[in-house]
C-alpha cells in the first residue's frame, strides 16, 4: 500500500507543478515550486508542500501565496482528477515548505560566521588593501 501512495503522491506533485504552471493565472502567485506531497492513507487528503520564489520565514509574504493556492484547490483538483486514473482524488492542502526556508537560512548564517571567523584570524595583508 505505500509503494501505491508514494507513486501516486509522485504523480500528484509532477501534474500539479504543471497545472500550477499553467493554469493558475493570478499575478499575485509567485514562482512556485511543488517540493513534497504526502497522501493519507485513507486518500482522503492531499498535503502539499510548496516554495515560493523569493519569498521567506521572516517576510510572512509566502502566506498569500499559500492562500491562493488553497483558494484554488478545488479546481486544482477538479483538473487531477480528469488526469489521474484513480478512484478517489484527495482533497488539497497546500501549505508553505519551512524545511527548504530554513535550511537556506542555516546555510546564509554558516556563511556569515565562516566569514567573519576569517576576518577576525586572517587580517588583509597590505597588497590586499591595496586592491580593495
């Protein structure tokens, strides 16, 4: 039953990023990316989780974009359902992938200390100042 559900969550994430890309015409959207989608067992529910381009934790501007999505779900489903061959569709939940957020996060404040740590034990030689 798993190897089912995760085929069929694989199937869901490909056409959604592809109905999401062509179908979903508010400019409010950004460049969303479908990066994970967990189907109950049950197939009662679709959880979808979704980046958005150049939107962060911190902004709190991926929410409207999660809201136009859900807004959408109806639809969205509507369009699986034409291009699935199974039974039942889950109904969609969207919702904004933190993961992906905050591993990018991690990753600018690693940066930022490694560079700092530099600064701090290798101080710029003359020749180095004289190109700055």
């Amino acid at each position: 039953m798993n190897q089912r559900l995760d085929r069929l969550a694989d199937q869901i994430q490909r056409d959604l990023a592809q109905l999401i890309r062509q179908e979903i015409r508010d400019p409010r959207l950004g460049l969303v990316t479908v990066s994970a989608v967990k189907v109950s067992r049950d197939l009662g529910y679709a959880d979808i989780y979704v980046t958005v381009m150049g939107h962060d934790l911190e902004t709190d501007t991926h929410l409207g974009s999660i809201a136009i999505l859900n807004a959408a779900a109806g639809f969205l489903r509507g369009e699986l359902g034409r291009m699935l061959s199974v039974r039942v569709i889950p109904r969609l939940r969207f919702h904004y992938d933190e993961v992906l957020a905050k591993a990018n996060r991690l990753t600018t404040l690693i940066h930022h200390a490694v560079r700092e740590d530099e600064s701090r034990h290798h101080p710029p030689t003359d020749t180095e100042e004289q190109d700055a």
